[in-house]
C-alpha cells in the first residue's frame, strides 16, 4: 500500500472481509444442517457484500492516486463492468431475498452494462492503449 491513507483502508478491509467470511460459513453450516436459513442472516450478507464492494472500490480509487503505478484502460474497463455486474448479481440477490438492494431499478442497471459493452464491442482500440 502506497500510502498511510491505503494502509488503514486496507486493514478496515481486511476487517470487515474476515466479518464477512464468518457470517458466510455460519450460513452455510446453517443450510446444510437445516436444509434452509433465515432470510435476516441473508439480508445481513447481502448488507455487508454492500458494504465490502464499496469499500475496496474506494481502495482501489485511492490506490492509483497514492501509487505511481496506472491501470491500463482495457483492464479497468473490465474491471469496472465486473463490478458493475457484481452489483446486478448483489442486487438481484438482496430482492430475491425481500431485503431492498440498489436503489436503481435493475433494468437499469442491466441497460448500462449492456450499453458499455457495446461500446466496447464497438471500439475496442480506446480501451487498449493507455
């Protein structure tokens, strides 16, 4: 990590994915025992995916700044349609789970992915060279 900033971001990161990973194996021990869980357990989850995704986007944000390494365009075009489509996938999940999820209509969010990969079918030339 580049800076002291990065450094406590990383371990604020570290701390809430080790939260993560507990409540994950909790349920999953829970489903395999019971052959079901409780929807709170999943909507809890689905919060801290939430919470997990924003935070190492801004990670990954404060990182070039701090850092004197840049990303390619080609790979952070892919990167950032990864993580939009984690979110669709998070979303999808948290309203199959009746616990809310992005505040954007999914259809939404599924038209903009599909519109970026367009363009990036399109013109793949603007995302190689950086």
């Amino acid at each position: 990590m580049p800076g002291e900033g990065t450094k406590a971001m990383r371990s604020q990161l570290d701390q809430q994915w080790k939260g993560f990973a507990i409540d994950l194996n909790n349920l999953i021990s829970t489903l395999m025992n019971q052959g079901y869980t409780d929807l709170q357990p999943v909507t809890d989850l689905a919060v801290r995916n939430q919470q997990l995704m924003t935070l190492s986007q801004e990670l990954y944000g404060k990182i070039q700044p701090e850092g004197s390494y840049s990303v390619p365009a080609l790979p952070q075009c892919n990167r950032e349609r990864s993580m939009l489509m984690q979110g669709i996938a998070v979303d999808y999940a948290s309203r199959s789970a009746s616990c809310g999820g992005d505040a954007r209509p999914i259809e939404e969010l599924v038209s903009e992915f599909a519109s970026k990969m367009a363009a990036l079918e399109k013109r793949p030339e603007e995302h190689i060279a950086a």
